[in-house]
C-alpha cells in the first residue's frame, strides 16, 4: 500500500554477542527512525532480535550501518537473517523483554565514564555540570552496583535513589542517550559526596572536591571512594606523602599505582606506544604496566624495583573532577592494609583505614560487590592481562562447555570461574582468600556469579592442595568433586585461551604447587591435552629448608640450593648474620623442616639472594621482578647446565648454573649481565629440553603457562628460542598466566574429563 515504486522488505534479524546493557536496543531504534525502518527490537535469548521492514534500500543501509558502526560497547559475534512475509507494520518499538527470555552470555561491566558524559560534567548550562555520578548507556558502573538479573535498576545499588522527573523523562525516551541506563541520576536526585577527616568530622563549607584536591596539594593522603572500592590518594610528585602512605599501609616496597590526568600526563612519565595508549582509554580503563622515562619526573619511591610504572586514566566522573584543578598525577592504589582486600564499605573503610588516610572522600551509592583495578601490559604489540578485575571481569569466554560446573581457582590470587550454556564466565582477582574478609568476598562472589548465569552445577573443581580454602570449599559441598592439579591447571588455561584441543607440550613455571606426588612443583613439562597429561620433563627436585620462611627470606631458599651443588661460598651474603647461616645449614644436613621443590620461582629466588637483591621480599614475586629488572637485556651467551633422564622423566639439573654464578660474582661481573646470562640460560635448557620431549613424543604445539611468564624478558626469549626452531608457541592473553587463571583452567580441564 505504501511505497508504491519501492516495495516493501521485511527482514528478521538476530544478533548474538554483547548487545544486551550496553545501549544497543536505543541505537537501533534511533538508526530504525533516521532509515525509515518499521517493525520493532527486543531482548531474547542471550542476544536481540529485531523486525525490520522497510523499502529495500533503506533496509540495506540500516543493517549495513549496524554492522559497521554499533554502540561503543557492544560486540557483535554473530548476526543471522531470514527474509518473511510484508506485515506493514506502522512503526518502530522497542518491546519489554521478560525474564525468562535473559539467558546473559555477559554480565555488564563496569564502564570508564564516556567522552559525552564528560562533555556533561564541563558544560556549565547542563544539568549535570560538576556531578560527579554523571553516567549513561555507554559508562558507568555495573557489575560492581548489580545485585541480580535482570540488569534494572531495581536489582541494583541504585534502587535507593528515586529518579527525579528530569532524568525519568531521559530514562524513558527512546531517542535519549539514557534511555533506559539503569545507574541514570543527577544532583537532583542522584548519590551525593561527603568529605571527612579521619574522626568522621564532616568538612562543610567549602565545595567537597576543591577542598579535597587542596588536601592532597598539602600532602594529606585521602582515601577515595570509586567503582569497585577505595583507593588511597596523594600526590604523586611529593616524596613525603608517598613515604607516609607506605609506612601507614605498611608496604615498603610494592609499585604503587599512578592515576595520570590524561595522556599528555601519561607520556612525560612513561614510553607509550600505540597498544599502550589504546589500552589506557578503553572503556575498561586498567591499569597498564610501561617502561619509565629516564626523566619520569615522579620520585622513585613509587616502584623502587621496576623500571616500570603501572599507569592508568581517571575513569569516573569523580576522578576528572579531582584533576580540573591542576594536579597532573595522584597515586591512586588499593584502600586495603597491607594483605587485606580492598575496602569497599563506607563504615568499615572509616574503621579500617582512619590511621591510613587522613581524609575520606565518600559517596552514597554502595558498592555490591568489591573489585580491584584490572592490570595489563603489552607484549609484542599483544595485550596481556596480569589481574583480572574491574571492567573486564566477569570475563565471558565463548568455550564450547558441556557441563554446568564451579571451579574454584587456587588460594593466594584466588579467582572462580562458571560454565553455562557453553560460555566460561572467569571472576574478577580476590586476592589471598586465607585472609577471612577476602574469604568473604570469594563466598559472596560465587553465590552471585551463580545467580547471574542461573548454573546450577553438577561437579565442584578444585586444587589438589588439601589446604587451600578453595578445595575446603569444595569438600564442604555434597555436589561432585573433581581434583585437577595445580599446574596442569594452567597448561589447561593456557590451551583453552588459545582453543587448542589437541596435544602439546606445556612449560609450566610457577612459584609452588602440589604434585600429584605430593611434592611442590613449579617447574613442569607437562604432556597431554584437555583430558589429562603426563609429566615428561622437570626441573630436578633440591631440598628446601624453612617452609614459607624459606620463600619470604630467598637467601635461605640460595644457602639450600648452594649447599646441595657443594659450592659454600657463604661471603656473598654480607647482610645475613654467620648464625642464621649456620642454622639452615645444619637444619639442612639435618633434614629438619625440609620439602622437595622443583619450582621455577624458587630458583629465581635462588639467583635473586646470590646476587645480593633480595635477602628478604615484602610481596609477592619480588625477589624475581628485581633479577628481571637489572638484567642486562642485549648479552650474549649462557651458563652450563645438565639435562637427563630418570625413568621417562626429563631432569634439568642446575647446579653447574650455580656455580657459574658464583664463578662470575667472584670474579667481580657486574650483577645486570649475571641477570642477563642466568635468563639466557633458563631460555637454553628450556629450548634444549623442549625439542627432546618433542622428538620423543612427535608433538609441535607448545604453551606457555605459570607465574614466573609474568616476566616478559623470560617469555621473550624463551619465545625467540621457540620459535626458530619452527615450534607452535601458545602464551596467555585473555587470562592470566599467574594462578589468577587458575580457576579457567581448572574448568576447561573438568569439562574435557567429563565429557571423556
Ligand atoms: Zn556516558
Ligand atoms: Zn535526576
Ligand atoms: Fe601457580
């Protein structure tokens, strides 16, 4: 009837991927009315449906600027369309979805504030100038406010705010960039900041964020409230405050990290290049770990051990504000005490954190659910992720999962991970869940993840340690129970990441996990596939006196493992008294306290001490991110080292390393090329054993996996070495190789035996 010289198309469309939360069902409308489309949008099934109907031109046009141009948050994965009958509909609706239509492949995340927002809060005629919750379909927060499913306000932190007629007209006007944004509000009628001092004092009078920033300018440390927790606040460029905070949150030594007021900011501080800088301003604003300038004009104190700094932008309205009056850098890290989880609640932060920070800049709208800052970095061009957290977790990963299942990750970077409907669905980092408050947290996170993705799971997968947590977790369930060891875990997430489901050869190398000898692994070649592995190559097992004591102070793990290659060469430990030196020695020969190790971790301990570094660690990992950072990254040539078989095991036997080591210290070699040499060496008897598991099993495919990939030149050259001998090399990217990824693995690997 219409359109008589342009006869009319209907077309159904249906689109899979991230389109439902992120504002897609607005921007079809608004795309249907500008082309003249009719017909209607809603949600179903984990994607959206559409109905268009329109002259056949204006259709293509439609369809084509959807494709090639959708919301800035949406993903498109798969879009199928079938020709049906003309309905001359009369216009354009978005149709309400129920809730059993909501089966989510994402859960929404939290969302770096977008640049019209930021337009908003400049714009002093608009109603939001100065408002520090300004959000809108493309930004603000999610995850951390979402209580349950479906994504509405009434499921979220929001709920206590009543929308004012202003943003209620805006919520519900289709052609508006807030139609239907959940967390919409204003200073009318949205969430509101509160300054105190560290006696719950309230300051009024003066404006709360031109006071806040005058604080900070004085060198006072405020604890801030954002999207996932708090943040404890200074200026970066005044020595002093930065020393305070780090005695008050007693954290010697630990990178702190750097909010920079944009990126003019971020380049006088860092070497940027172009995945860096992309990386920064992405919607998920992490933090990202760069090489420092050698005119960073930040003190040293803010990563005394790195040549790196971990960056990142202001990604809340609250954090833009705090930069308009002229501060260009703020140290910005965790609300928490030393080892405790971040703080995410207003009375227990003021409880917890009153001798930390001077000040607390506080907010109304709670939190639901606490999460760090996420961290990457770069490698290669590539994305990494370090610490999965806040705007990238709930990581949906599409893994073709059969079962309904719960891993439970390990214990110190503890994470969890679901399957449902095919999808993996990885947490956000806990942290070390022995802490009871993290422990918490982790119960909290589970429960919710459950809810949100409705599993209802058929087994519980954990670590074989019997004293993690996680595993007591799921020894207190009565649902099945599936043990997969620990670093077959991470070769596991490793090849899931990477969909590879064939053999392959994994290099593990990591800090400590249980074998299922019952020995403490960490350095493995594993041989196997989803299903199952053997264990074809190790490093060969020292005795380790001390326990965990041995792991906080590595010259005792280097006294073990110098003892045991008969080289007691004791004078190059100048800080350690001759008692305690004796005193392991003897406990040693005596067999007191000792365990068997073949960690990777520990022998980057080892070195670490010998060289003088690291006699003693504050965090985690600190004794080998110092050996990375000296080394002398251009040298040539290696160390000696034996490689043999014990039975049908593989044994890289370093104690000629050792004594190389000892051999160059002596001689007085400069500790940056020792570093260097002892990398090349590890990449060495790494290759070398490789191509002999390799010819022994005809297996090309290998992966990379374990906390010790974290260091970038081990990986590298490890890489390099690889590579040219023409080997498939898998490393991680989406997930992390530390046990932060251990949970995915975990879950890939119970699918595999189950489905078997
Ligand atoms: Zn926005
Ligand atoms: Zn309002
Ligand atoms: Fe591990």
């Amino acid at each position: 009837m219409k359109n008589d010289g342009n006869p009319l198309v209907r077309y159904a469309v249906s689109i899979n991927g991230i389109v439902q939360g992120v504002g897609f069902r607005p921007y079809i409308y608004n795309r249907a009315v500008e082309f003249g489309v009719k017909g209607f949008v809603k949600n179903a099934g984990s994607g959206v449906v559409i109905d268009a109907e329109a002259p056949r031109q204006a259709l293509k046009s439609f369809i084509k600027e959807m494709v090639q141009a959708p919301p800035p948050l949406s993903q498109i994965e798969k879009i199928s369309i079938r020709r049906q009958e003309v309905q001359n509909f009369n216009d354009f609706k978005i149709l309400e979805s129920q809730e059993s239509d909501q089966i989510l492949s994402f859960i929404p995340k939290d969302t770096a504030v977008c640049e019209k927002c930021l337009k908003d809060i400049s714009d002093e005629s608009s109603r939001w100038f100065g408002y520090a919750f300004t959000n809108c379909t493309d930004c603000g927060p999610r995850y951390s406010i979402l209580k349950k499913l479906p994504y509405d306000r009434c499921n979220t932190s929001m709920d206590s705010f009543v929308m004012c007629e202003a943003c209620s007209a805006e919520y519900n006007e289709p052609s508006s960039r807030r139609f239907h944004a959940q967390p919409v509000c204003c200073p009318e009628c949205g969430p509101q900041l509160q300054l105190l001092n560290n006696l719950k004092q309230e300051l009024r009078g003066t404006a709360v964020i031109k006071k806040a920033v005058q604080l900070l300018k004085a060198g006072c440390i405020l604890a801030v409230k954002g999207i996932g927790g708090f943040h404890l606040m200074c200026d970066a460029q005044n020595a002093q405050a930065i020393e305070a905070l780090r005695s008050r949150k007693r954290r010697p030594d630990k990178p702190l990290a750097v909010m920079a007021k944009d990126m003019a900011a971020v380049e006088k501080l860092c070497e940027v290049d172009d995945a860096e800088a992309k990386l920064l301003q992405s919607p998920a604003s992490p933090i990202v770990l760069m090489n420092r300038k050698h005119d960073c004009p930040l003190p040293k104190q803010i990563a005394p051990d790195s040549s790196k700094l971990g960056i990142m932008l202001p990604y809340t309205p609250l954090h833009h504000l705090l930069f308009k009056e002229g501060m260009n850098w703020l140290v910005a890290t965790s609300g928490n005490k030393s080892g405790l989880p971040i703080e995410y609640q207003n009375d227990e932060a003021l409880k917890h954190l009153s001798d930390t920070a001077d000040y607390f800049l506080l907010h109304n709208r709670d939190i639901n659910i606490p999460i760090d800052d996420s961290v990457f970095k770069v490698f290669r061009g590539q994305k990494q992720v370090s610490r999965a957290a806040r705007g990238y977790s709930p990581l949906s990963f599409n893994m073709g999962a059969v079962h309904q299942l719960v891993a439970l990750g390990a214990e110190q970077k503890a994470s969890v991970c679901l399957s449902k409907g095919g999808y993996a669905y990885m947490s956000q980092y806990m942290g070390d869940i022995k802490n009871p408050k993290a422990y918490q947290t982790y119960k909290k996170v589970i429960d919710n993840l459950i809810m949100l993705t409705k599993t209802s799971p058929c087994a519980y997968v954990h670590d074989l340690h019997p004293d993690y947590l996680s595993t007591r977790y799921a020894m207190e369930q009565s649902m099945r129970k599936i043990g997969v060891q620990h670093h077959f875990a991470h070769m596991s997430a490793c090849m899931a990441e990477n969909r590879l489901s064939g053999m392959a050869i994994g290099v593990i190398y990591d800090g400590t996990g249980i074998g299922i000898d019952g020995k403490v692994w960490g350095g493995e070649f594993l041989v196997g596939n989803l299903e199952g592995f053997e264990r074809a190559g190790q490093l060969s097992y020292m005795k380790l006196q001390g326990g965990d004591k041995a792991v906080e102070q590595p010259w005792r793990t280097a006294v073990s493992y110098m003892s045991q290659a008969g080289i007691k060469d004791w004078g190059i430990f100048k800080n350690i008294n001759e008692y305690a030196l004796e005193t392991v020695q003897e406990a040693l020969e005596a067999g007191l306290n000792c365990h068997e190790t073949s960690s990777m971790g520990r022998l980057f301990d080892c070195v670490s001490a010998m060289l003088g570094l690291s006699h003693s660690i504050s965090y985690d990992a600190q004794a080998a991110i110092m050996l990375e950072n000296i080394a002398d990254y251009g040298i040539n040539g290696s160390y000696d080292y034996d490689i043999y078989y014990t039975g049908k095991c593989l044994q890289i036997d370093f104690r000629r390393l050792l004594e190389g080591i000892l051999r160059d210290i002596r001689k007085g070699r400069k500790a940056g090329e020792i570093a260097g040499l002892f990398h090349n060496t590890a990449a060495s008897f790494t290759a070398e054993a490789v191509e002999a598991i390799s010819r022994q099993y005809g297996i090309r495919n290998v992966v990379l996996s374990g906390g010790c990939f974290e260091n970038s030149l081990l990986l590298g050259l490890i890489l390099d070495r690889l590579e040219c001998k023409d080997f498939q090399v898998y490393f991680h990217k989406l997930v992390p190789c530390n046990d932060g990824g251990v949970s995915f693995g975990q879950l890939a690997a119970a699918d595999s035996m189950l489905r078997r």
